[in-house]
C-alpha cells in the first residue's frame, strides 16, 4: 500500500465487531461501542453495494472503522482503518438527533469505503491527481445514497441523496477553478477545503461521463482500470483511457478539456421553425459540440457530449 495510507491506533478502545466473511469492526474508547454499531451497520450495507459494483471485491482483510478523539481531518481512508473524528461517528439512534447524525455517519463513510479502491488499491501517481480519488469517492458516495435499502432509519435516501446531488452542481463550489492542480511536492498538498472545488467539480464531470456513455458501460470503464492497476499507481490518462476503450466513445478527448482547463462551457440551444410535436435543434452556441470561449485572456475548446431527448418518445441522441 502507498505510505501514506498505512495507519496505526494506540490506545484504550472498545469494539463492536461483525464476522462473516470479512471482519468488521467498529472500535470507540470504553462504555461508548455501541455507539458505534450504526456505523457498523452502515459499512455493511456500502460494502455489500460495492462488492457488486465493483469487480474486485473488497480487497482487504479487514475494516475498522475507529473513533479518534479530536482527530482534525474529520475522516481518513488509512487501508483497512478508517479513522473519523469521534463526534462524526458515534450516535445513538434511539433519538431525533441520532438519527440524523446516522445519515451523516453513512454518508463519510461511503466516501471513505469508495476510496479502499478508488485511492487505496489503486492510489494516484502525484498529487496533482487528488481530484480523481476524491471526485470519484463523491461521485459513488451519492451512488450508495441513493440505491441503499432503507434499515431502521440509517440509509440514506433518495431524497437525502437528491439534496446532496443539488448541492455539489451547485454554485457553492467555483467553476472557475481547474479540477487538475499542479503540485510540485507533497507539501504542497491543500486542506479539503482548498481542493472542495476540484472535488466537486470533478464528481459533477463524472456524473457527465456516465450519463454520456451510459452507466453499465461507465462502470466496465471503472473496472478495467481498477483491475489494470490494482496494487500500483495511475494517472487521470489512465482513467479516460480504460472508459473511451470500454465505451467506443471520444472520452480521451472529452475528459482533458474539463479537467486540465479553467472554467466550463456555456451551451444555448434554441429551437428552429418546425411542425408541431417537432422541435428540431439549430444552434448549439457556435453549431459544434466543439465549444471555443475566452478563458482568462486565451481561447480553450471544450470537447462537450450533448444528449438530446425527443419529448414523448423514448428516443435518446448522442
């Protein structure tokens, strides 16, 4: 595993444990290990989703998920140990409070259980790739939300799932902002609230890419990376090369224009004069899904995938 992934706990911690074929164990100080069961829980249902997912399935011997007092990063994906802030992982559901703290609880740790693979079995080359271990843990997190089962109040869903969606296509995060950032030494890594922009946009680039190729075909261009690179490094090329090879589609082509540029492209579309019941599309922007705008005094072009839908029929144009 990469180093800065390996993780080690001292001290007096109490734990709540599941055995079945991997052992699961959610660890908190002494007199507090139930308050750690929701996220016990919680981890096998995302695990139980991820194994289907992903063509690899867990690929460690183990999950801990332990209770750090005062631990100021809120959450880490260590390889098998994922440490969380105490007040982020404990809560009793017996209450309103700790019900809502439940859906929080599941909601970290989708993103975390996301990176056992998206991070930890295949960890970035350089830093400068941060955006696609935490893009793509953002992306599958809301994945999970919105598919887990519903179990005694602490899944997450749909509508939970839809508000998170809302929020990271939002303006809360700066669009202008490159997704790809250069970083010369490891010290140069941000905080995550420095990087929240390129997360974002980069889950947001992601949702694009699935929904333009289609989710089965996106998640056989996932697999085909994961299983190209398991137990090594690999870069952002690395990626939308595995998808335009599952998919037959330009995403090589697509993919660099959104992460490695400033901004992002405006699209108009009006409709011509036609019959009714027959709108047709005559202008997109400069009539080419090749969009060219000034960026900060230069000319960059985004390759954009354009969807079209015909209103009452089940017709669907790339």
């Amino acid at each position: 595993m990469s180093t800065y992934l390996v993780a080690m706990a001292v001290g007096d911690f109490s734990a709540s444990r599941a055995r079945r074929r991997r052992r699961r164990s959610a660890s908190a100080p002494p007199g507090q290990e139930e308050l750690g069961r929701i996220a016990l829980e919680s981890a096998q249902q995302i695990l139980t989703f991820y194994n289907s997912y992903y063509a690899i399935k867990y690929p460690f011997g183990k999950l801990d998920v332990v209770a750090v007092p005062d631990f100021a990063a809120g959450a880490m994906e260590n390889t098998a140990a994922i440490f969380y802030r105490e007040t982020d992982l404990l809560a009793d559901a017996s209450d309103g409070v700790g019900r809502r703290r439940a859906r929080r609880i599941a909601s970290i740790l989708a993103h975390e259980m996301a990176h056992q693979w998206f991070g930890d079995l295949v960890t970035m080359r350089w830093w400068d790739d941060l955006w696609l271990n935490e893009g793509f843990a953002t992306w599958m997190a809301n994945h999970a939300a919105g598919r887990r089962a519903s179990r005694s109040g602490t899944s997450i869903g749909r509508r939970s799932a839809s508000r998170r969606r809302r929020r990271s296509t939002s303006t809360r995060w700066n669009r202008r902002a490159p997704i790809h950032v250069e970083r010369r030494d490891a010290g140069a890594r941000s905080t995550k609230r420095s990087t929240r922009s390129p997360i974002e946009k980069g889950a947001a680039v992601l949702r694009m890419i699935e929904n333009y190729v289609g989710a089965e075909t996106f998640r056989k261009g996932v697999n085909a990376y994961l299983q190209a690179h398991a137990y090594g490094n690999a870069t952002s090329e690395d990626f939308w090369t595995a998808v335009a090879a599952a998919s037959g589609k330009p995403v090589d082509r697509i993919l660099p224009t959104f992460v490695n540029q400033p901004g992002s492209p405006a699209r108009r579309c009006c409709r011509s004069r036609a019959p009714a019941g027959r709108p047709k599309l005559r202008s997109l922007r400069n009539g080419s899904s090749s969009i060219r705008l000034l960026e900060g005094g230069a000319s960059v072009t985004w390759q954009v995938p354009v969807c079209l839908e015909t209103g009452g029929r089940n017709e669907r144009h790339l």
